[in-house]
C-alpha cells in the first residue's frame, strides 16, 4: 500500500492555507497581516486565466519545471495562494509575487539536482529508524537528489549488486510504524579492512554517489568518518588498478557523510536523544508496571536487568520512573559495603508497609573494582539476608522491539530532514557531522568530536574515575542521578523550616501530574518544609480540603494516571474570600499549582488580588499539565506525550483496520481546544494526509482541493487515508461537515468513517517522558520556591508581591525557565486559550513535505554546527 501523502498524488494546491501551506506565523486571531510573506514570495490569491507547465516532482524524484500546480482533481493552484484570515482577507500582490513564489520554489527543487544520497542502517537496530529513512529519502527526492536505498548495512556497501536500490516516493510508504529496520543491519568485518572499504568505494562510484547519510552507533559512525578521510586515496588506487577513469574519479572527488545515531543506549555523547531510547524506555516501562501488580499480590521483590552494557542511560531513567528501591549503573558504582545498605534499605521499605520492591540493574553494572555485579547475585544475596521471594527478569532484546513511540517518530522525520539540508550545505571544509537533538531544536555536532568524548567516558569508569565519567555523559544524565537518588529514600531534613507549601492539580486530568505531586511533595519534605495537599483544586482550596502529607502517602504514585488529588476546573475569583481565608487559616505561604490553562489563569487572578488580600502576597508556582500543551512560557506540557501516543496508537490501529477492505478514508477528531499541537504531531507521528488546525486558517476552496487530491489518489492502488482535525479547528467545517463532504466527492471510489478519539487522550499511565518530566519539574520548582521563600522572609512572615514571585516553570528550547505570569498575560490570547507564538507550528513545513505538498523551505531553520567539549556537555539542557 502506498503511503498518504505519495509523489504522484499529492501534487495538491499548494495555496491552500490550512494546509497546503501559508505563512505559518500567522496572527492569532486568524487575521493575514498585510503583506504578510511565505518564504520570499508575497501569497497572492489571483488565479491567471490559463495554466502554466505543471510544477511537481515525477514519480521518481525528477526535477520539476514550470510555474503552478495542476492538483489531480484539475484544478491549478498557483505557488502563493493568501493566508486568509478568519476576520478578514490576506493582501494580494499580483503575478510578480507569484512568479518571485515560483522560482523560489524551482531553486529548492533544483537544490539537489545532479546529487546523489545513500542511506544506509548499522549496527543494532533500534525502533525509528524507518521514519528516519523515510525522511531522507523523501527529503533528498524533494530537493531533486537521487536517492539509493542500501540494504544490509556496511555489508550491502561491500558486496553491491542488489543491495543497492534507487529508492522512489513509495519505496518508503507505509513504514513509519514499523520497528527495526526494513532495509536491514548487519555488522560487516570486510568493512573494518581497506580492501572491504575499497569495494564499497568502488561500489559507491558505480551508481555516483558521494553523499552518505549513515544511521547507527558510534562504532558505524566513526568507521563512515575512516571511509571519508580515505575516499581519495581509494579513488587513486581504483584509478590506478584501472577500474574508474579519471573523469569518473574528478566527478566523485569528495564523499560527504551525515550521520544519524541510532542507539537505544543513548550512549553517544552529545546529543539528548539517539533514535530508538524512548521507544526502549516505553518497553521497559510497559514490563515495570506489568510485574508491580504481581509483585503487589505476592509481596515480591524483582530483580529487573535492562541493556546498557556501558551506558546507565536505559537503567537510570527507568529507574526514575519506576520510583525503583535500588538501582545499579556502570557509571557509578556502589561503595564498598552496599550489599549490608540495600539489605537495611529494602528491609525497611517493607516494614513501612510497602508490599514490593524493585530492583534494576544495567547489564553492564560493575562494583568498585571493577567486578560485575549480576541479577543473580543480587537475587541471592536478597533470598539469602532477607528471605523475601525474590524473582529475576531479564528484559533483553524485547527492548529493540516494537513499534517506535511518537518522540521517535517525530524525532527520526526531524533529524533526517536536517540530516539532508547538511548534505546540501557541505562543503569540502565540513567536518563529518551527527545531527543531533539539543532541547527541541536540531543541531549538527562534529562527528569525531562526539566519538571522541564517548571513548572518554569509557576510558574515565576505565580507569575508576567514575564522578567525571558521569559528568561527561552531560548535565540531564548528573541531573537524573542526583533527583533519583534525592527521591528514592527518605533522609531526615537537616533541620526543619518554618515554610508551609500547598499543593493542588486544577483543570483537567493529564498523565504525569501525579509524578510531579510526588516529587514535589519528597523533595519539600527533604528541604524541611511542611507539605499539604489540596483535594479538588481552587474549590478544595476554598472549601479547606486541605490535609499534610508525608514521604509515603504518595509511594506508588509515580506510574498511575489521571488526578490522586482530584482537580477541578473552578477558577479562584468565584470563590477568593474563602481560599484567603484558608490561605492565613493554614499559613500558606507557597502555593504550587500543577494543570493547565485554568491553573496559569487562576494563579494570574490570585496574583492580581494582591492588593485587595495581603495573604495573597505569597511564592506561587505553575506547573504546565494539559493535553492540549496550550500554556504559555513553556514549549511541552506535562500530559502532551502520553496524549500523542494514545492519539498515534488509535491512528495506526484505525489505518490498519482498513487494509485489505475497501478503500476507506478516516477522519479522526482529536483533542486540544483550539490548540493544534495534538492533531499536528500525531499527524507526523502516523503519517497523515491532513491536520487541520486553528492556527492554520483554511476555506472551502482548501477542503475541496484536499477533497480531490484524495479522491484522485484512491482512485490507483491506494486503500486508505487519513484527515486528522483538531476539535476546535473551525467553527462551521466540523468533523460531521467533513465526514458529509468526503462520503459525498467520494462515493463509488471510497468510503468514509468517523473516529472522534475524545477522552482516551486524557487516560492511561504516563509515558517514560511524562513521569521523568514531571518528576524533574516538581523538584525543581520547589527548589525554585525554596530560593524565594528565603529572600522574602522578613521578621517570621513572608511578603511577596514582585512579578517574579508568581511564575510559570517550562522548558523553554534548551533551558529551564521560570516566566512570571504577569509577563505571559501580555503573549496570551485569553478568548482562545493559547499563546500567541507557538513553537510547534515549524513542525508543519516538515508534515507537509513529507506529504509532498509543494511548499517553499525558505522558513525551514537548519540547524547550527556546534561544538562538543566539557563545558558545552555542562550546560543544562532541559529533558
């Protein structure tokens, strides 16, 4: 089956503003500004009176020539159509513009013209790297490249023939929820010689490529960058023996390598995420909250062995978010004596009430000197000084398995869309480079340097220097280390504080709040504060449902979903005598408010009453947790992963129920208010032909554009497609208008069902982002209110009034920051609940391209060359 989204088809009007692609900063209240510009060309809504050559890639990458676009329903759309507005038309500026739209669009498909790109999978595979070799292969057709498939790795290099393939659009259709790889692995001893690398050099030059886009670990990395540094030489012996001309050898000059890294280990230093941990992490997850319940019904304790022969990653993180008794990583071994400690530690935990414990150990787990600590041991020595029924679960490759969660399906598009911009932009000066995740922007690292501070941290447990070796696998891995070992064992504050903070979840359920109620509470707790927590949020907090809590009244809450506070949507300003009546009735003096848009909201009121109530004068902190990711001053919401991955898992799943059925489109309804973010990233995670949005504007002309690309794409040997729309995206074009207007063009080609996905969005357990995100942002916005506290505490009471005593904590790009709320009330657009500039709508060019929409990438932002050193892996990079 072809994929939604295929060369021959989609060669849709471009103009169409929701989604065939206008500015994508568009105002918020949906008016075009005038002149508002879409790369260089002003949008300009005129139609001339007869068409031009048709403008589009041919089936198999060619370059495309000419001015507009014919859709397949026979209209022609013209390069720059206006960003119509909701209240009011775009500017138009005549044929020039359109023209100016057009040529700029022709240098992007020409970019690549005359290139050639490889791709290829290494080493062990790891869950998203189809959705990386779909994007570098419909990125490198975009650009007008030739695009060759190789399979079986480093081996298919050496051995040629077949295992080279020209990849067309729909080499690649169909595979993004697909783990492994599908155009295979393999490690290749003949690689590691010169004679191996002189066939594949060989081989190489056969089809002209000297563009090598590699997906794999350090060890398929570093051997690219050896095939670079020796490519001339290999030129002049194939030369010399005969087997190239000189004309051949001048044309291949230079091979450029990009490498992508693929690892479930996240053991490359450099970069926040390789491809395939999250979905590895998702994996262990899933077998944590498995054994929890057996082990609650027999009172167990289980020994849990992750991968990550030289890396804790895996072990560390999942041990976080598990909320795990005891956790063993190579990277920092246990002191001498740590056999007598955990004994007393799990011994303890069960006298306290506690009916399990977990255990998790990375199978590279080493003492002090260096000996290797096994499961087994661990489970004896349990049995042995304890006598608890004791079990070991090996996870092995059930890690690798599985389809790729939608952080590395969407991480994998990014990364092999920029992976092809370096390409393009190479230079014989470049350095060979990984293209890497820094926050959630793309950067490109220089590969050696990457390889040579990951051979440094294995040198450093090498050579027992195990602080440094932690400090070299960058801030976030010190920073998970430091968190875990602060939550996962009471230790006595060092003296207690006059400090009361509350606690309340306000709005609707989202995963992951219950992990930052608990490690917010834990950590106050350790800073000596007293903790209370508040039942059903603002009304709870005004009709005194108010009760202290401890260390364990929040054990096991890490995994669970939804609200154990319970929330409501109730906002302060119904009900603000009786909350500042509790607020001095309690002595509240910091209030952490953990929800979405009604929490930022309600603690705006709160603060704006501080003239009126002096109890109000008090440390206030949000804690973003929507689906929707609608609140200002952060990028992510705490909630938004886990609701991505329901909507993905329902998409693939609604897809696959249509195979081998009549051909059938879908239009599913999502979640998220006005807010796009929701139908936006699941619409790249699975591959959609449509998300429409709000932020987007889009008319009939659009929908029925849309409307006759796919009917016309249903019309050959495609069976299903998929039109993702956002709940709030327009207020007559609903999902019923849709369904009618689709059934209606469609009938006697395809059929049309309904999914509206409503409230599993909002349920479920967390996802392993969500519990470590939630997790960090308790502990560092008590932190935070800690810091403020001390610095507003005057003769035993606290007075705080400044914009900074009220904020919203968020990752911002790369950085954890604190925005005071009375700032964000100047970017927010109240009447729609959003913020008026939102990151995620870049994400938008990338969902189109992948599509095939003809859309100029003059906005698309590459990524920056950085460099790798000891202070830049210092440096807080957020999650």
């Amino acid at each position: 089956m072809a994929r939604p989204g295929t060369a021959r088809y989609d060669t849709v009007r471009l103009g169409t503003a929701r989604h065939d692609m206008a500015r994508l900063g568009t105002a918020r209240n949906g008016t075009a500004r005038p002149g508002t510009r879409y790369g260089s060309a002003q949008l300009n809504p005129a139609r001339p009176p007869t068409p031009p050559a048709r403008l589009g890639p041919a089936p198999a990458g060619g370059v495309a020539t000419g001015r507009g676009a014919w859709s397949h329903g026979g209209a022609w759309s013209p390069v720059g159509v206006s960003a119509r507005g909701r209240g009011g038309g775009g500017g138009g500026a005549g044929a020039g513009s359109a023209a100016m739209a057009a040529a700029e669009l022709e240098r992007l498909r020409m970019a690549g013209a005359g290139m050639a790109i490889a791709v290829l999978t290494s080493g062990g595979d790891a869950q998203g790297m189809n959705a990386a070799v779909r994007a570098v292969t419909r990125m490198g057709i975009y650009v007008g490249a030739k695009v060759f498939l190789i399979y079986e790795g480093y081996e298919g290099l050496v051995e040629g023939g077949d295992n080279i393939k020209q990849a067309t659009w729909l080499s690649v259709s169909n595979i993004i929820q697909l783990g492994g790889t599908v155009i295979g692995s393999a490690r290749c001893k003949a690689f590691t010689t010169r004679e191996g690398r002189l066939r594949a050099a060989r081989n190489l030059v056969e089809h002209g490529i000297t563009n090598l886009c590699v997906i794999g670990g350090d060890g398929s990395l570093t051997g690219a960058d050896i095939f670079r540094a020796e490519w001339g030489g290999l030129l002049d012996e194939l030369l010399r023996d005969g087997q190239i001309s000189e004309e051949v050898a001048k044309a291949n000059g230079r091979l450029n390598i990009v490498g992508l890294v693929g690892s479930i280990d996240n053991d490359f230093c450099g970069t926040d995420m390789t491809i395939g941990t999250d979905s590895a992490l998702h994996r262990i997850m899933e077998v944590i909250d498995a054994i929890t319940t057996t082990a609650q019904s027999h009172q167990r304790t289980f020994v849990l062995e992750v991968m990550g022969r030289h890396c804790g990653y895996l072990a560390l993180v999942s041990g976080l978010a598990s909320g795990a008794d005891w956790l063993f990583i190579p990277e920092s071994p246990p002191e001498d004596g740590w056999e007598d400690m955990m004994c007393e530690r799990l011994g303890e935990t069960r006298s306290r009430g506690s009916r399990l414990n977990i255990i998790i150990i990375a199978e590279g787990a080493i003492d002090r000197n260096g000996k290797p600590i096994t499961s087994n041991y661990v489970k004896d020595l349990v049995v042995q000084r304890l006598g608890f029924d004791t079990r070991v679960t090996v996870l092995g490759h059930v890690q690798r398995g599985g389809t790729p969660s939608a952080f590395d399906r969407v991480l994998s598009s990014k990364m092999g869309m920029e992976a092809v911009m370096a390409l393009l932009e190479a230079t014989p000066d470049t350095p060979a480079c990984v293209v890497s995740l820094s926050g959630n922007q793309s950067v490109r690292l220089p590969l050696m340097e990457c390889v040579q501070v990951t051979k440094d941290v294995q040198k450093a447990m090498d050579e027992k220097r195990f602080d440094e070796a932690i400090q070299l696998r960058g801030r976030s891995f010190e920073n998970n280390w430091n968190i875990y070992k602060m939550l996962a064992h009471q230790k006595p504050a060092q003296e207690k504080s006059p400090f009361s903070l509350a606690i309340l979840n306000v709005g609707a359920p989202a995963a992951g709040m219950n992990a930052a109620v608990r490690s917010a509470v834990r950590i106050s707790i350790c800073q000596g504060h007293t903790v209370y927590a508040v039942n059903d949020g603002f009304e709870g907090l005004a009709k005194g449902q108010i009760r202290e809590v401890g260390w364990h009244d929040v054990a096991g809450w890490l995994g669970r979903g939804g609200s154990m506070l319970g929330t409501k949507r109730t906002l302060p300003k119904t009900c603000m005598e009786k909350i500042v009546e509790n607020v001095r009735k309690f002595n509240i003096q910091a209030l952490l408010v953990i929800g979405g848009f009604e929490a930022y909201e309600g603690v705006l009121q709160l603060v704006e009453a501080r003239g009126q109530y002096e109890e109000l004068c008090i440390i206030m902190c949000v804690i973003p947790a929507t689906i929707s990711n609608n609140v200002p001053g952060t990028d992510f919401s705490l909630g938004s992963d886990t609701a991505v991955n329901a909507a993905m898992e329902s998409c693939d799943r609604i897809k696959q129920s249509a195979s081998g059925t009549k051909r059938r489109v879908f239009i599913v309804e999502t979640m998220g208010g006005y807010c796009g973010y929701l139908s936006t990233v699941t619409g790249i995670a699975v591959g959609a032909d449509a998300a429409y949005v709000y932020e987007d504007p889009f008319t009939i002309h659009d929908l029925k554009a849309n409307v006759e690309h796919l009917t016309d794409k249903m019309k050959t040997d495609i069976q299903r497609g998929l039109v993702l729309r956002n709940e709030k995206c327009h207020e007559h074009y609903t999902t019923e208008f849709l369904y009618n207007l689709y059934s209606s063009e469609g009938k006697g080609i395809f059929d049309c069902r309904i999914n509206v996905l409503g409230h599993l969005q909002q349920g479920g357990a967390p996802t392993p982002f969500d519990r470590n995100y939630g997790t960090k942002l308790g502990v560092k916005a008590v932190l935070w209110m800690s810091e403020k506290l001390q610095e507003v505490y005057r003769k035993g009471r606290v007075f705080a009034n400044s914009a900074d005593s009220a904020c919203v904590i968020g990752l911002r790009k790369k950085v954890v920051a604190f925005s005071p709320v009375t700032e964000l009330k100047k970017v927010t657009d109240f009447e729609h609940r959003l913020p008026q500039e939102q990151w995620w709508l870049n994400l938008r060019l990338m969902l189109k391209m992948l599509a095939n929409y003809q859309i100029s990438l003059t906005e698309y932002i590459s990524g920056k060359m950085e460099h790798v050193t000891r202070r830049t892996l210092s440096i807080e990079k957020g999650f």
